[in-house]
C-alpha cells in the first residue's frame, strides 16, 4: 500500500509542477502577445502564489472533512481544468484572475500528501517519502522547462497549456479507481442492528498556539524564504538566462531543466541521508536542523559565486548546486512539519506552506519591479542568495524536537 500511494502522489506532484511551470519559459512572449511588461508578468505569478497560499488552511478544512484521497481527486480535476481554460485569458486581468484560479485549485495538493503520508509511512521514513515528493516537484517543473521550450513555436502558450491539462485528468480517474485509502477507519463498523454510533466531532484547532509558537513562527519563516528563492526555477529563471546570457528561447528551456534535475536528487539524498541520521543518532537537531541550515548556507555561498559568473553554463552549474542543496533542505521542513503536527499535520503543515507560498509568490513580483526600476536582471541572483541566508539563520535558531499540540486521544 505504501508504495503504490507514494508512487501515485508522486505522479500528481509530477504532473502538477508541470502545469504550474508551463508560463516561465514563454513568459516575453506573453508579455508580447498580451501588451504585458515584467512587472505585469510578476503580478501574474503573485496572483498564482496568493491564490495558493490563501487557500492552504481552507483546502486543509476540506482535506479533513472529505479525507485525502477524495479531496484530492476533486482538486486535480479542478485544477486540470483550469490550466487549460486560462489560455483564453485576452488581457492582464484575465490571465491575473484565471492563473490565480488554478493556483487556488491546487492549493491542496500538499496538504492532501502530507496527510497521507503522516498516516501511511512510519516517522523514520516520512522523510524519505517527503523527499520522494520534493524529487517530483523539481522533475516536473524540469520536465515543464525542457518540454514548453521546445513544443513553443510549434504550439501555441495556449495550445500548450491545453495540451498539459490531460495529464491531471487522466490522473485524477486512475488515482479513483487504483489507489488505497490512506486514512485508517476511525471506528469499527457497527453491528447489524444496532444503532450507528455518530462521528465524535474534532477537536478545535487551538489557532492561538499554532500561530504564536516560536518554533512554528521560525519554521513559516525560514519556508517564506526558501520556497520564495526556490520560486525562481518555476518563474523568472528562463528569462534571466535570455536576458542575462544571451541564449534562446529553445536553449534556455533547456539550460533552466539543469538546476531543476539537480533539485530532484537533493529532495530525494536530503530525504534519505536525514532519516538515516535520524535513525543512527535519534537526534532531530541534527537530522533536520542540522542538515537544513548547513544545506541553506550553502545555497547562499553558491548563489552568490553565480552573480559573478560570466557565461551561461558556470551560472548554471552554480545555480545547480544551490538547487540541490535547497531542495535537500525543503526535506527537513515537511519532516518537521509532520512531527510537529502529529495527529493535526494538516493545520501544520497547511500554515507552514501558505507561509512558503506567500514567499515564492513575492519573489517574482520582487523582480518584476527590481527589473523594471533598474533593468538590471543580474540583481534577481543577489535577492536568490539573500533569501537562501534567511533561511539558514531560522534553521539554526528552531528547535525540531517535540509536538505543537497534546495529542488528542
């Protein structure tokens, strides 16, 4: 059971990222088509982003309330479908308002995993199937570069975008009809003739402790600003090397995949390397903070070598490194997450990823404006490995041990 679930949220993340990726490298020709500029195209991945972010807490309700496996049946459908209806955006605001659609719509992606995975996989491996997840997400979004470069011309952006629809549908049917149910039975079934027993209604949620506590605090924090570092690899990264290095439409798909396959083999060592110090040391200072904010500092290091690099395959490679250090750390923070939240991992983890996407929805629109202010593309590098830094500062302050809340019994 564990394998086959795994191996089906692995195939969603693929096929989500892949979608969520499919306008960055098109992103000028867009901007083009539209009457768009940088800013305009910034706002238009801010809308995704807030979209996403604002929606982790209610999809997490709704994850609750109809287990994972349906919700997330629902949200795939959702979110397929508006990929491809937001090719008939005419205008700013219509693309604004469609692209954000399809962010709310996989809002819930995540939740549903981790929830799945926190009632599936035992703690010493919930980070390697964590990492698992992270391999996906920097696959798909590889795949989406290297794919939408060379399909553009060709296709269409919106023919494209139809086209990476199908996928998520055909998922969706298979995922209903193969997949096990991750959620135990709560009670037993009651006997014939007697009366069923109603459902004990859940604990509230105790907000005020989960929003003030100085851990979760440095856990949303250090998400805000690596998933918004690593928001560049699925938004302006293309286009930086177009601008920056002189390379085409076509190459430059290519040459963004690079950073995103070294991504998948951090999320999926940083995930096994972590459980394997967990299980050798039982120490999760170590495991995962230690880990997290060594790879983090890293990030920054590299991120910075790059803003000197002068060709496009040493930015690259340098950028390479950063990815795969990033992802490996991302590992650290859903593993954290699922510990922290023990048996309430939705509200957790839910509050933790719309902290993320509230940063990665700010970086592009950072750029779009430092870009346009300044016209200056190599600034997108220094904000990159500042906010790889602030992450490392909070992974070395956070505590990963213990459970937020009193486990319910």
């Amino acid at each position: 059971m564990k394998t086959q679930l795994l191996g089906f949220l692995c195939a969603a993340t693929v096929i989500a990222y892949l979608q969520r990726s499919a306008l960055s490298v098109p992103s000028k020709a867009i901007e083009g088509e539209l009457g768009l500029t940088a800013q305009d195209m910034g706002l238009v991945w801010l809308a995704w982003y807030a979209g996403y972010a604002a929606f982790q807490l209610p999809a997490g309700i709704v994850t609750d309330r109809l287990g994972s496996k349906s919700a997330l049946i629902l949200f795939a459908v959702l979110w397929s479908t508006l990929t491809a209806i937001v090719g008939a955006a005419t205008g700013f605001i219509e693309l604004c308002v469609l692209w954000g659609a399809m962010g709310v719509a996989q809002a819930g992606i995540f939740v549903c995993a981790t929830k799945a995975i926190g009632a599936t996989f035992p703690r010493t491996e919930q980070a390697f199937a964590s990492g698992a997840l992270a391999c996906c997400m920097a696959g798909g979004a590889a795949l989406s570069q290297f794919v939408t470069g060379r399909l553009f011309g060709p296709l269409s952006w919106q023919e494209i975008l139809v086209v990476y629809a199908v996928p998520g549908l055909v998922w969706a049917s298979a995922f209903a009809y193969f997949a096990p149910s991750p959620e135990p039975r709560l009670r037993p079934e009651p006997e014939p003739d007697a009366a069923p027993s109603p459902a004990p209604a859940p604990a509230p949620v105790p907000w005020s402790r989960l929003l003030t506590d100085r851990n979760m605090v440095l856990l949303c924090a250090q998400q805000f600003q690596r998933a918004g570092a690593v928001a560049l690899f699925f938004t302006w990264f293309p286009r930086y090397l177009q601008e920056t290095k002189g390379v085409s439409v076509a190459s430059s798909g290519g040459l963004a995949a690079w950073p995103l396959l070294a991504g998948m083999l951090g999320g999926l060592l940083g995930g096994t390397i972590s459980d394997w110090l967990l299980v050798r040391t039982n120490k999760a200072r170590l495991s995962r903070q230690g880990l997290a904010a060594s790879a983090t500092a890293v990030c920054a290091l590299v991120s910075l070598a790059a803003f000197y690099a002068e060709t496009a395959g040493a930015a690259v490679a340098l950028i390479s490194v950063a990815a795969f250090c990033g992802y490996a750390s991302g590992v650290s923070a859903y593993a954290t997450a699922l510990s922290m939240g023990g048996k309430r991992v939705a509200p957790v983890f839910a509050t933790m990823n719309m902290a993320g996407n509230i940063g990665a929805g700010m970086f592009p629109f950072a750029v779009g404006h430092l870009v346009g202010g300044t016209g200056n593309w190599n600034l997108t590098l220094l904000l990159f490995g500042g906010m790889f830094a602030g992450s490392a500062v909070c992974w070395s302050l956070l505590n990963p041990k213990g459970t937020l809340f009193e486990e319910p019994e």
